[in-house]
C-alpha cells in the first residue's frame, strides 16, 4: 500500500498560497501573485492527478473493490470520550475523482484569470480568494468525519462570499454575496441540525464509522435512530432529510436555489469554478458521501428524487426566457445538477442497483469541463463587448473562432449529442430513471430536449443571429484565455469516454454499463429536435421568438420573472422577517424591558423624594417623630400584652 | 509561582502611573505593564502546563493563602485551574490591545491610564480568588472604574448610560452579596465557624432548600454582569457611549466576570439549584439568543449592532452552563474566551473607523474598503469570526455548546438547542448587512477618500486579537485540553451531589 501522506499537500498548497498573497500579495508579488497561484495550483493538480494514478492503478482493488483508505487523522477537537471533529484525509473513489476534477478545473480557471484579471487593481486579492476557495473545497472532498465537511462547507460558503462581492464598490454585487451567503447558511442550518441527530444516534461524528453502524440493522445505533419518530417521521430520516437541506442550498436545489443566479456577479472565471468543480458539485457530493446511509431509507431518498427533478425542469424552463447568457448558464447548471441529484435519488447500494449512483457522478465528472467550458467561453464573449445581454450580442464566430468552436462543442456536450461526454453521463442516467421510475424518467427526457433548446439559443444569439458590427478586431484575448478553452474542449470531447463505471460505483467494485443504442435514440432525437427549433427561431434575426413569447402568454412572462420565487422571498424576510420580528424586538427592548429598568429607576428615585424629607435636619421634628414613635409603640405592647 | 502576582502588579502599574506626567509617560509605563501582564499570563500557562504534564492533579494549583479577616474567616486564598488560566489569558490580550488602542488619549491621559489598569487588577483578582469574599470585593474594584471611564471619556448620552450600568452592576453586586451572604451562614467547618472559602465550601453539601432561596441571587447578580435577559439592557446604552478601550474592557472582561461568577459559584456550589433551575436558565439564555440577534438586525449604529451582538452570543454562554452536560459547560467557557476576544477587535474595529469618519451609523459609512484595507479586513474578519466561520473561535464555541446541548435529550431543550443554532443565520444576515454596507459599496462620502489607513498602534493591537482568535480556530484542542479537566470536575461535582440526594 502506498503512504498516501503527501496527499495533504493538495489542499495545503492551496492554503498556503492564500495566507502569503493575503498577507503579501498586494504589497510583495503584485501582478506576480497570478503566476505564484497558477503555479502553486499546477502543483497540486499534478499531485492529484498522481494520487488518482496511484490509487486507481497501482494500489487497485482488493477482492475486488476500491479500498476506503485513511491517509492521516488527528483528533481536531474532542467534544467527549467517543465523539470528536478529526482533521483527516480520506480516499476512495469519489473523493479522488473530485479531487482530480477540482483541481484540474481551478487550474484552468487560474490560467484564464491571467488574461481575464489582467490590470484589476485587486489581482493579488483576487488570486488569494482563487486559493481560498480551492483550498476549502479540496478539503471538503477528501474529509474523515461529517464536522470536518460541515467546516469545509461553511469556508466554501464563505469564499464563494469573498468572490461574489469581488467588485465590493457594485451594490449589486455586494447584494449578490449576501444573499448568496444567507440563503446557504440558512440550508447550512438544516445540515447542521442534521449532524446533531446523526452524531448523536450514531454516537460518532467519524463518516466509515458512522455509515458502519447505521447499515448495521443490528447495531443498537441504527435500533435507536429507526425506532425514534418525530410526528410520524422516523429519525433517520429527519436526520437525512436535514442534511440534505444543507446540500441542497449548496447545490441550489428549489427553493434554494434563488442565489444561483445572481451569484454571476463575480468575475466570470469565478462563476466557472462555482458552477463546475466547487460549491454546487458539493450538495451532491455530500449526499454521495453518506450514500450508504441513504440508501437504506427510501423517503429521504425520495425527497432527494422529487426536489432533484422538479429542479431539472423548472430551471431549463426558466432558462429559456432569460436573456442575460451567465443567468441562462447558471439555470442550466440548476438543472444538470438536478439530474445528478435525482440520479442519486433513484439509486440503491450495490450492483446493478447502483447505476444511478454512478452515473450521478459521471454527469458530475463530464458536466464539469463542459460547464467550465460554457462558463469561461462566456467570460471572452463579455470580455469582448462588455455586455452580458444576448440582445448585444450576435455574428460573433468571426471575431473569436476558437471560443466560438469550443463553446459549440460544450453546447453539444451539453445537450447529449454523442459522441460528447454529456451523451454518456446523461444516458445512463435516464437508464437509472428508466429503470426504477418512469415519471422521473419522462421529466428527465423532456428536460433533455428543453436543455439542447435553451443552449443552442444561446450559442445561436451569441455567435449567429445578425451580423456584428464590432469595430475592434484585438479578439479573444491573450493566449493564457485560449488555452484553457481548447483544453477544456478536447476534455468535453473524451471525457465521455472514460470507462467510469469501472472505477466509480456505489460499492467500488466494477459495474458492468453499455449504451443501449435503441433506448438512446428518443433522448437524441429530442436533443436534435430542440436544436433545430433553437436553429429554427435564433440563427437568423426574426420576430418568431416574440411570436412564441406572445401566444405562451402568462406563462412565458412568468417564466420570464423565475416564477416569482425571489418575489416570495422578499415577502417573506422584509415583511415578516424585519417587521414582524425584527422590529418588535427592537422596539420591545427599547421600550418594554429596557423602560422596565428605568422605570425602577425613577421609582427609587420617586420614592427617595418622598422619604428624603424625613431627614430634613430639623431637630424639632425628629422630636416630633421620637415622639410620635414612642406613643406608637407604647400602643402596641399595651395592647399586645392586654 | 505567586499568583498574587498577577493582582500586584497591575497595582504597582497604576501607582506608578500616578507619577508619571504627560500622555507619552503614561502611555509607556502602562505598555510595559500591560506587556508584562500578558508575559506573566503566558508564563502561568506554561508553568500550568508542566505542572500537569508532571502528574499534578490537583483541582487548584499555585494555592496560597493569606489571613485577611480573621473573626470573619475571610482569607486572600488564590489558585487557579484551567478555566482561570483560560480567562486570566484573555485579560491580558484584551488589556494590552486596549491600552494600545488608546495611544493617543490626550483627555486626563495619566487617569484614563490608571482607570484601565485598576480594572484589569480586578478582573484578575476576581479570576485567581478561591474566596468568596475576596472574590467579590474584586467585583466590585473592577466595577468602580468602569462609572468614570464611561461618565469622563464617553461620548453620547454619556452621564445616563454610565449612571445606568453603575447602578444596574452594582444591582448585581447586591444580589450577589445576598447569595454569597446566604451560602456562608449555612456553612460550617467545625464548631459552628462559617467559611467563604469556595473549595471548602464545594466539599459541604449545602441543603437544598438553602440552594434553592441563594443560588436565584447569586445566578441573577452575575447574569446581570453576564447580560442576562431582562437585564441586559445595560449593555447597549453602556458600550455605545464608552471610549474604545473601555467599551474592550467592558465587553472582553467584564462580561467574562459574570459568565465566569455564574459559573463558579452559582453552579459548582449550589449544583441541586441549578440542575432544578436548569429550565430557567435555558429559557433566558435562548431568548437573549434569539431575540438578541433579531434586536441586532434593526440597529443602525456600529456599537449598538456589537452590543447587542454581544447580548446574543453572551447567551451561548448561560445557555452552555444551563444545559449542564459536561460539553455544553466547556462550550460556555470556550464561548466566553472567544467572545471576549472578537468583541474587542469589533469596538477596535468600529473605534478606528469612528476616529476617522466621525459617525458611528451603518448608513452613513461605506466604501472603506478602498481607502483602508487593513481597517476594513479586521471588521470583516471580528464579523466573519462573529458569524462563526470555521477557521475563527467563534465557530469552535459555538459548535461545542451546540453539540453539548444536543446531549441533554430532554425534548424542551432539544427545542431551545435548535432556536439557538437558527440564530447562526440571523447572526449572518446582520453581520453582512453591516459589512456590505460600511466596508463595501460605493464611497458615499468624499471626504472620506482621504483618509487613512491605521497606524502602527492599532494594527498591532488588532494583530493580537485576530492571533488569538485563529489559534483558537484552527488548533482548538489546546484550549479544549485546557479547560475540560476543569469542566469535568465541576460536572462530577455536580452529578455527586445532586445523585446523592
């Protein structure tokens, strides 16, 4: 068995790099900091893509099956004698998996900030966050214990924060954090009360121990964790149901999902990274990680489905209408998180049963360097002409032909056009729906055909449509942009390719998966049909979309406006929130408790004006009242003692 | 090692203060001796340290004992556990950083100086004290300065909010004396002699019916210090009229007085009182908690937004000591080590805009991000560790108290557990609506485009916070180790006594 210890070192130098340009980048290394990040993330990427080779290859199996293999652990803080956070790295297939996929997307993020960032006045604070946020989500992949992700979570949650609000002085952006922010530290509470009630049946917060003895139909953990309820609800199922609320703020699941969208106000690499290797992969990472525990308790698996696939569909809805190209990203990417979710959802343990688990995160896994390809391929299109909008857009594959065919590529991928690596990932994934449930199974097939529709939109509005009148003909920018495009495409071209269900399964050991060609034929002719309609109404400049738009009436314009979801939410935290919870509180301490202790205050006060002229100093009233005391007295003993 | 060391010398500091003329004087003997302070703090942590590592086991080390009142028992009887240590170490990072915060106190500079350093003599004093006499005479010692600190150097309705905090502490201070009062007329130690002396008393079983009328008294009086809802509301008026220094002082230490006091000898005394009380407790702490964080959302000033932050994690605090389960209990303590160290660094943060933008209101400010960096980092790193963010102590406290309150398995307090995290998402919501709109979003002054970054003072002063506050975040076991022996021993104290009945 190899010593896995230097795996530390891929999170670390992430770490590392951050405090030094936090501390030293904007006074020391300045426009330097891009090439120490890139080249600190360069070495990481290396490392993982070396652990990968080792342990997939050179350890392999044994009997069969991937082992689970704790690289390091410290005990991090123990709470009492058998309940502790640890610090650890642990390794099977999907944390290696996600670590490759991680770093090898940051890095190419890196790479295209130097052209992207070039001549930002914050460069080195921006390469710091880069750092931060790779660092958190490397550690939140490789973790031991469900504290150490729930810590990893909340620094996710707090870089994408950073990020976001990159252009601090934007009010939007600065909106956008927040809400951000908020909306998955409201989810995160969820996942926290979660891990209350899973530690505290389990009686560990260790994740190989925890799964062990709640698997374990005979260990007195999982007797006491089935046999509690809570209105009529087991408590492991609250306790999953909670967690999954964590992940599905993370991973923008409705109605968590509202602060996907704005999230694009960071830089558009940064989007990129959000939207295919950190952050949203995470919910549903979280849910593979304790998949185990899951699968044993089909309620909260159902929760995973139904919320999993209602977010497909809504979100390709919704990004139909929109005109802003990153909010038509950002849907898309709720959407295709959806399919992993619900891919998840109607999975089992084990065997054949396991398909969805795999091809859950086979879509994860291609569905990153076609996202990232969208993402960063979009952040040269607004490069170019300082716009996000559609509408300013258009005949643009003159100007930048290597964007224009890798983003064509990452649209067909996308779409499920084969041989591109999204066909692969989403074909088994309807196999998985197929097989155990068909209402999702037909969700998942229109949802295909809507998202080939929506993203040909895109790729027809932006580089078709009408001939562009853009007078500067610099292009696509440096070459530090192109290349991260054209890597990225020939990844969105093979990845598919890989045989993933050898190394990836619910179980670890091999699945035996093969297209089936006749059952492809539906979803690919849906995804060819939604291209040519795309073609149909966007390739040359014409009123049919409006035509459309109009005869769909209501419902477009609803669509249009997301439902009105953000619109409920507002409702809910300004009108209830502030005024009817906020503001009464505030004024009742101000007023109520607080007028309380005043008023016991002036009372003393009151009262000392009274008595104080007892003590007036005049010794011929203390005469008086001697003397008054005295028959007083006397009054009483005479009629006491009567 | 002495600890009345720890007492003497910031008395000898003050005095020597008193010979000191003009502000550079001042300032330069009370560095020296708040730089001592904290070298004399980490020392009695390392010796600590060594003295357990060798086997010592003993419940209070470096004890000493003077005779003070004989008639009356009272001794000067010192030592110190892990709890002590974690809160004498506090001290004496929250003093330095405050004397260095007021560097440039040029208004009565020789008795501001004098004040702040009297009040650390007290604080110390009251966190070495094993007598319950001595203990509250140090009480009161740190109370005194803090009137004229406030009702001299403050700003804003100052003679009212100093008024009201001396009165409504020394309110505590008297019910305090009542429980203390009430706790050693029951004892006795042989011949009918009463005894103040706190561990002497820990081995007497106090009748229960006595718990039950004293500990309400001396819980209620130390809560006041500690913010204890209803009577909390000394802290918003108090700490937005203090000057810098002393709204630290007022919120790192002084508040820890009354965690601390509630602690020690509310709960490790009078343990039956406080497991049949626990539900009261529980319930004031959850709402401080809760209804703290939501007061918080609806203030417009930097410092009331901090103080009544502080009202709301100070509940983790009561909250942690009423769910009595050993975790909870080490939470609380963690929670009063970590507050007390990001309070400071936010009234750091807040003085060091206030001194250069003049207004202290979230609307007003904005922008500061661009003109000072190094002072817009630290606010956003006390709100990051106030929202508990992993990586700072807030989350360390926070976590520990939650999962020690999840032990208690009793439905109610299940509930009050999970209204206590909720207040994690409200936390959120304040803290970055105060963060966005002061240190981000557009300049909306132009006057406040020249302004500048802080001086070297005060960076190092927010340095030795933000240091305190990460060790504690990233290596927690240190302080958990720490604490737990000490934690553990009230706990089985507790679980004995009130099995027994």
């Amino acid at each position: 068995m190899t010593n896995y210890a230097y795996v530390s070192l891929i999170p670390l130098l992430p770490l590392a790099c951050f405090v030094v340009l936090g501390l030293w980048g904007r006074k020391r290394f300045k426009t330097f900091s891009g090439i120490v990040g890139t080249g600190s993330l360069l070495a990481s990427t290396i490392l993982s893509f070396y652990t990968a080779y080792q342990y997939f290859f050179v350890d392999g199996k044994v009997n069969g099956v991937y082992q689970h293999i704790i690289a390091m652990k410290y005990t991090w803080l123990q709470f009492s004698p058998n309940v502790s956070i640890d610090m650890g790295i642990m390794l099977d297939p999907i944390s290696v998996m996600m670590i490759v996929v991680v770093t090898f997307i940051s890095l190419m993020v890196h790479v295209f900030s130097l052209g992207y960032m070039k001549g930002e006045e914050r460069f080195a604070t921006y390469y710091a966050f880069l750092s931060l946020f790779t660092f958190s989500m490397l550690g939140l992949v490789l973790s031991t214990n469900i504290f150490q992700i729930y810590m990893f979570w909340e620094l996710v949650g707090v870089s994408s924060y950073l990020l976001i609000g990159y252009y601090f002085d934007k009010p939007s952006a600065v909106a956008a954090s927040k809400k951000a922010f908020i909306v998955t530290r409201f989810a995160d509470l969820g996942f926290l009360i979660g891990i209350l009630i899973l530690a505290f049946h389990a009686e560990t917060l260790d994740i190989s121990t925890l799964i062990e003895r709640l698997t374990d139909h005979q260990s007195t953990q999982f007797v006491s964790i089935t046999t509690g309820s809570l209105l009529g609800v087991s408590i492991l199922t609250w306790g999953l149901t909670l967690v999954f609320i964590g992940g599905a703020g993370k991973s923008a699941m409705f109605p968590l999902h509202i602060w996907l969208p704005d999230a694009m106000e960071g830089p558009t690499p940064v989007s990129a990274l959000i939207h295919a290797a950190t952050m949203v992969v995470a919910g549903v990472y979280l849910v593979a990680r304790l998949f185990p525990v899951y699968s044993i308790d089909g309620a909260a698996l159902d929760i995973v489905t139904y919320v999993g696939a209602f977010s497909a569909l809504l979100a390709a809805v919704i990004a139909c209408t929109q005109t802003d190209i990153k909010r038509v990203l950002a849907y898309s990417t709720m959407s295709q998180i959806g399919y992993m979710m619900f891919s998840l959802g109607v999975s089992r343990y084990g065997g054949e049963n396991g398909l969805g688990f795999m091809a859950s995160m086979f879509h994860l896994f291609t569905h990153a360097f076609f996202k990232s390809l969208l993402f960063l391929g979009a952040g040269a299109v607004i490069h170019l002409v300082h716009s996000n909008d559609m509408k300013d857009m258009g005949g643009l594959r003159k100007f930048m032909p290597v964007t224009h065919i890798s983003f064509l590529i990452a649209c067909l991928a996308i779409s499920g056009i084969p041989p591109f690596a999204g066909f692969f990932s989403k074909e088994e994934i309807l196999t998985a729906a197929f097989d155990s449930n068909k209402l999702i199974y037909g969700v998942a097939l229109f949802t295909s055909g809507l998202t080939a529709f929506y993203m040909f939109r895109l790729y027809f509005s932006i580089f078709w449509k009408k001939e562009s009148h853009l007078h500067n003909a610099h292009g696509e920018g440096t070459s530090t942009m192109k290349i991260p495009l054209i890597i990225l495409a020939v990844c969105a071209v093979i990845a598919g390719l890989l045989p993933f269900s050898n190394f990836i399964t619910s179980d670890g050991a091999a699945l035996e998966t093969h297209i089936n060609l006749v059952f492809s034929i539906a979803p690919v002719l849906l995804a060819l049909g939604g291209i040519l309609l795309a073609a149909n109404l966007y390739k040359t400049e014409n009123n049919k979309p409006e035509k459309v738009a109009a005869a769909l009436g209501g419902f477009y314009k609803a669509a249009h406006s997301k439902f009105y979801v953000d619109e409920v939410y507002i409702f809910v935290t300004k009108k209830i929130v502030f005024n009817l919870i906020g503001r009464p509180a505030a004024w009742i301490d101000k007023n109520i408790v607080d007028g309380l202790m005043n008023l016991i205050a002036s009372v003393t006060e009151k009262i000392s004006e009274l008595i104080k002229g007892l003590q007036s100093g005049k010794v011929q009233s203390y005469t008086l009242y001697f003397f008054a005391g005295i028959v007083g007295l006397a009054a009483v003993f005479i009629y006491l003692w009567k | 090692m002495n600890i009345s060391l720890l007492v003497i010398l910031p008395i000898l500091t003050a005095v020597a203060l008193l010979f000191c003329n003009g502000l550079k004087q001042v300032r330069t003997v009370s560095l020296i001796g708040a730089t001592v302070q904290l070298a004399l703090a980490f020392a009695l942590l390392i010796l600590y340290w060594n003295e357990r590592a060798a086997g010592n086991t003993a419940q209070m080390l470096f004890e000493s004992s003077y005779t003070w009142f004989a008639p009356l028992h009272i001794n000067f009887h010192v030592g110190v556990d892990g709890i002590s240590i974690a809160m004498i170490a506090l001290t004496s990072f929250i003093v330095l950083a405050g004397v260095l915060m007021s560097w440039k106190e040029d208004r009565m500079p020789k008795e501001f100086f004098f004040l702040l350093i009297l009040l650390s003599a007290g604080a110390y004093g009251f966190f070495i004290s094993l007598d319950l006499f001595t203990m509250f005479f140090f009480l009161e010692v740190a109370v005194i300065p803090k009137f004229l600190l406030i009702g001299i150097w403050g700003s804003g309705k100052k003679e009212y909010s100093a008024m009201k905090l001396a009165l409504m502490l020394m309110g505590g201070s008297a019910l305090v004396f009542v429980g203390l009062l009430g706790l050693y007329f029951n004892t006795d130690i042989g011949g009918g002699v009463h005894s103040f002396d706190l561990l002497q008393i820990s081995q007497m079983h106090i009748p229960v019916e006595v718990q039950k009328m004293f500990f309400p008294f001396a819980f209620a009086g130390f809560g006041i210090f500690g913010a204890l809802f209803p009577f909390h509301t000394w802290v918003p008026d108090g700490h937005s009229s203090a000057p810098t220094a002393a709204s630290m002082f007022l919120a790192g230490i002084s508040m820890k007085l009354g965690g601390y006091g509630c602690l020690r000898v509310a709960t490790y005394l009078m343990p039956d009182a406080a497991h049949a009380y626990s539900w009261i407790i529980v319930l004031l702490a959850t709402i401080a908690i809760i209804y703290g964080a939501f007061a918080t959302m609806m203030q417009t000033d930097l410092k009331y937004i901090n103080a009544y932050s502080s009202v709301s994690h100070c509940g983790f605090v009561l909250l942690g000591i009423g769910m009595l389960t050993q975790t909870s209990i080490t939470g609380a303590v963690m929670q009063m080590v970590s507050h007390g160290l990001m309070t400071a660094l936010f009234f750091a943060a807040i003085g060091m805009i206030y001194s250069r933008t003049h207004t202290r209101m979230v609307a007003q400010l904005g922008g500061l991000l661009k003109m000072m960096p190094f002072i817009s980092t630290v606010f956003v790193i006390a709100g990051l560790c106030s929202l508990g963010l992993p990586g700072f102590s807030g989350f360390v406290a926070e976590m520990t108290v939650f999962m020690g309150s999840w032990q208690n398995p009793d439905t109610m307090y299940r509930i009050a557990t999970i209204l206590a995290c909720a207040s994690i998402v409200v936390t959120a919501v304040y803290i970055l609506r105060a963060v966005g709109q002061s240190v981000m979003g557009p300049v909306t002054d132009s006057h406040y485009l020249g302004l500048k970054d802080a001086s070297w003072n005060e960076k190092f002063a927010a340095g030795l916070l933000i240091i305190g506050i990460v060790a504690i975040g990233i290596a927690p076991f240190w302080l958990n180790e720490l604490i737990t022996p000490a934690t553990d021993t009230i706990m089985q104290h507790a679980v004995k006594l009130v099995t027994l009945k």
